[in-house]
C-alpha cells in the first residue's frame, strides 16, 4: 500500500516535467521560425510554382474577398469566332477587362496603411501582386499603375519598415510588389530608383531580418536597377554601388555575421544580372600582370566563386557555377568580331583566352570542380536533384570547359524566341522569377522586355478560334502526337544502344 501511494504521487510529477520540458523547446524554437514560414524560391502566391505555406495563401477572409484572382482574360476562348473583327472585338474586351481588373485591385493600396492586421495586409500584396503581373499588361496597365503609384510605395515602405508589427511573410510580400512595379513601369526611370535605392540597402543591411526578407530586398533592388536606372545617378546610387554590395553579401561574413547561403547565392545572382548591363571589357578585361590595364570587376570575384563551389549548398554552387559561365563569356567575347566568334578554335586561342594570365591555374581549378558536379553521384543528395545539378552544370561545362556558347528557347502562344548568351538567359531567368504567373503575358506585352531581349511579340492566339486552338495548339493536336511519336522513337533508339553489346548482328539499332 505504502509503495502504491509514492507512485500515485510521483506519477503528477512527472507528467509536469515533461509539460515544463515541451515549453522549454516551444522556446528554444520560437527564433527559428521567421525563417521557416518563408519560401525559398521567391515565390509570392500559390500555384505549381511555389512552395506551400500555411501563411501564406488567400486563405483569409474578410478585406479582399470581393476581388476574385483566379480569373484572366482568357475569356476569348469561349467564343467560337472565326478571325476577323470578331477576333479584334475579343482582344480589345479583354483588353478593357484586365484594366478593370488591374484598377479595382490597385484601389486596395489605399487601405492597407490603415489595416491593423498583418495577414491581412499580407492577403492584400498578394492581389496587388497578380493583379500588376498579370492585368497591367501594355501601355494601358502601365498608366493604371502609375496613378496609384504613390500609394502603393507608402503601403509597400511601411511594411517593409516593420510598422504596425509587421511579420516577415508580409515584408517578403511588400519586396515582391515592388519588384513587379519595376518591371511595368519601364525604363528611363530615375526617379523610381532614387525613390527606392535608400530603404531597401537598410533592408538588406539589417541583419536582424529574416533571410528570405533581406534576399527579396535584395532582388528588388535589383530588378529596379536594371529595368528603372540609368547612366544618369550619382555615385552611389547607381548600378555599381549595388554590385558593391552584392559582392560583400556573396561573402562568407558581413557585416560582422555569417551570411546565410541562400542570401550569398541571391548576392551572385544579382550581381550577374547587373554585370549584363556593363561592357564585357569592364567584367571581365586585364590579366592581372599589367597595371596600365584596367582590371574587370569579374576577375577579381573569382576566388570567391571558386570557395562557393565547393560549398555543401546546392542553390550557392549553381549561383556561382552560372556567374563563372558569364565571366568566362565576357572573356572570350574580348577582341573578337561576329565571324571568329562562331568559331571555337579562334575563342579559345585568341584573345579572351586565360592562357598567360594571373588566374590560369584558378580557372583550370574551377573547370575542374565544375566538371565534377555535371557528374557527381554522391549518396547525400536525392535523385532529383542529382539530375537538376548534372544537367545544370552541364550547360555550364560546355562554356567553361568547351567554349561553347548556350541556347534556350522559350516558347509562347505567338511564337518562340531562342537565346544563345549567358547575359540573355540570366536577364530573363531573374524576369521569369519576378514576374512568375505573368511572365507569358508580360513578355507579349511590355514593351520594355521587348527593348531588352530585342525582339517584337504578337499575341497571334487571340486571333484563333476555339476550335483552331485545339486543332494547332493542343497537346491533342497533330502536332503533338507527332512530337510524341518522335520523342518515343529517340528513347527507343538510345536504350538499344546501350544495349548493344548484349547483341551479335545489331540489327536492333
């Protein structure tokens, strides 16, 4: 009986110490949250391309109800016209219909200043956010926009100054919104970029913040520089002053911390999209011998690139393996006109080459280390993403190694366009993770895309009927099933070709 009642006695106890335990971790826990419910790749509302949240959907009643975002101007569909003036009466209602769209969402800027709740300010970013990527499409949404410009930048300045207790998703938010109006508003733009330029350094010099905050800052800053700035700003101000401080970012320590991986790797991509608006001659001139010679900014962030590719970080190794790929572009692209520079042997062998230069056994170390990733099998890493970085570092290895110059082509409703530079693929990589859901739209659109890729877009599918569409451009289509045909026929080919050796005649080939 004696030995009953210490049990019953001990057992509260012991049930208390563990309630007392589980707080202790609540605790422990609670600093690294900030960076938890923030997405990494820069993703700003759902859909297949972002990564899910808990906080950060239209989940929320209330405010913005009313405006329903899952709708577009895809509305020509329906009708079954034949081309024509039927075609042109559709495009000029969807036309009208996203600047409605456009103008009732920008008419929310207004009232988030007063709104006390930030999940609710937060909700209203993610309108203002499709609404600008995917309604202010073409001269008509770019005037839209600027009217409730100056709205929109003391909504988006009070969040991401943390008024009103805002929480980190919604400063994540408020940098997104600004990234996006850069690109609508054009080029030619000083007066966005001085705007702009001063909070934003704080933002990402604050290292209190949380990482995803200070990154998306980062890349707004960004964006507003190679869309917005020009020749024009005071030192400073200017697009080198922000390369400076993406260069101290990619560092290991700032600023008396160590800096997270995925804001070094934000760092270099920045860096990389600015460098694209300089002369190859600026990035990547000079041999390190000579001191009358100029030494491009890319030269000397070699050594830091190198250390990033061997980091454990896979977003850090392809940030610095793509910033090789440009430097080593610029390099080769020194001294040679449009007819040796289709040929490999005279880029490689002419000027441009590091043969006899300070960093020749530098670069033959990074070939190496990046020839190594296009094939590297380690246990450590899942399949998926051993195949993203093999195919990845492949591309690069072709430029470093090969001196092979890269293609990608980017298909939409009125066409395709094919680059065939790293300075093309990075600026509109960084475009098409601003703009995300409206990159399609935009690039048909915006006449600035349109200046900085050099080429002329036409929305030809709002000239097909619904019929015509299925026929030519579904994956039901002819087309498709012949693409289908041919794809399957390939596969077939390089599996018996592997194996080849388990037959005599080789007739399966």
């Amino acid at each position: 009986m004696v030995n009953n009642g210490r049990d019953k006695k001990t057992t509260p106890q012991r049930r208390k110490n563990k309630k007392k335990d589980k707080n202790n971790n609540a605790d422990d826990d609670a600093a690294a949250m900030k960076d938890m419910d923030l997405p990494d790749d820069f993703s700003i509302f759902g859909g297949a391309s972002s990564m899910g949240s808990s906080n950060m959907g239209f989940d929320d009643g209330g405010l913005y109800d009313d405006y329903n975002d899952d709708g577009g101007d895809g509305n020509d569909d329906d009708a079954g016209g034949d081309g024509g003036a039927e075609a042109i009466d559709r495009a000029e209602d969807a036309a009208m219909n996203r600047a409605a769209r456009l103008a009732d969402a920008l008419s929310l800027a207004s009232t988030l200043s007063s709104e006390k709740r930030s999940t609710k300010r937060e909700g209203g970013y993610r309108v203002l956010f499709k609404a600008i990527t995917q309604h202010a499409a073409g001269e008509g949404g770019q005037e839209v926009l600027e009217s409730h410009w100056s709205s929109i930048w003391e909504a988006c300045l009070s969040s991401i100054q943390g008024r009103g207790n805002a929480k980190p998703s919604e400063q994540y938010a408020a940098c997104r919104v600004l990234e996006a109006c850069s690109v609508v508003l054009g080029e030619d733009r000083d007066d966005v970029v001085e705007t702009i330029n001063g909070p934003l350094t704080k933002i990402v010099n604050a290292t209190g913040r949380a990482t995803q905050v200070r990154s998306a800052a980062l890349r707004c800053l960004a964006m507003v520089h190679f869309i917005c700035g020009t020749d024009c700003l005071e030192e400073g101000e200017d697009c080198g002053s922000v390369m400076d401080l993406c260069e101290k970012v990619g560092n290991e320590n700032y600023r008396g911390e160590v800096v997270s991986p995925l804001l070094r790797a934000t760092a270099l991509d920045c860096w990389s999209l600015l460098s694209t608006t300089f002369h190859d001659g600026h990035i990547a001139a000079g041999d390190g011998f000579d001191d009358d010679t100029g030494l491009g900014r890319g030269l000397q962030l070699l050594p830091l690139l190198a250390s990033c590719l061997d980091s454990s970080e896979a977003g850090l190794r392809r940030s610095a393996g793509e910033c090789v790929s440009l430097i080593h572009e610029c390099r080769l692209n020194l001294g040679l006109d449009g007819e040796e520079a289709d040929n490999t042997t005279e880029r490689r062998f002419r000027r441009g080459s590091w043969d006899g230069s300070e960093w020749e056994v530098l670069m033959d170390e990074v070939k190496q280390r990046i020839a190594e990733l296009s094939v590297e099998s380690s246990h450590h890493m899942s399949k998926q993403a051993k195949k993203q970085q093999r195919a990845t570092f492949r591309d690069f290895m072709n430029t470093i190694v090969d001196d092979e110059s890269p293609e990608e082509i980017v298909n939409w409703r009125g066409g395709k366009l094919t680059l065939n530079s790293w300075k093309e693929i990075i600026q509109l990589n960084f475009v098409r993770h601003c703009l995300q859901g409206g990159f399609q739209i935009q690039l048909m659109y915006n006449d600035t895309l349109h200046g900085v890729f050099g080429a002329t877009f036409n929305a030809s599918g709002t000239s097909l009927s619904q019929l015509e569409k299925r026929l030519f451009m579904s994956k039901t289509s002819e087309a498709s099933k012949a693409a289908d045909k041919a794809m399957t026929k390939q596969r077939r080919t390089r599996t018996n070709v592997k194996n080849h050796f388990l037959t005599a005649d080789g007739e399966d080939i």
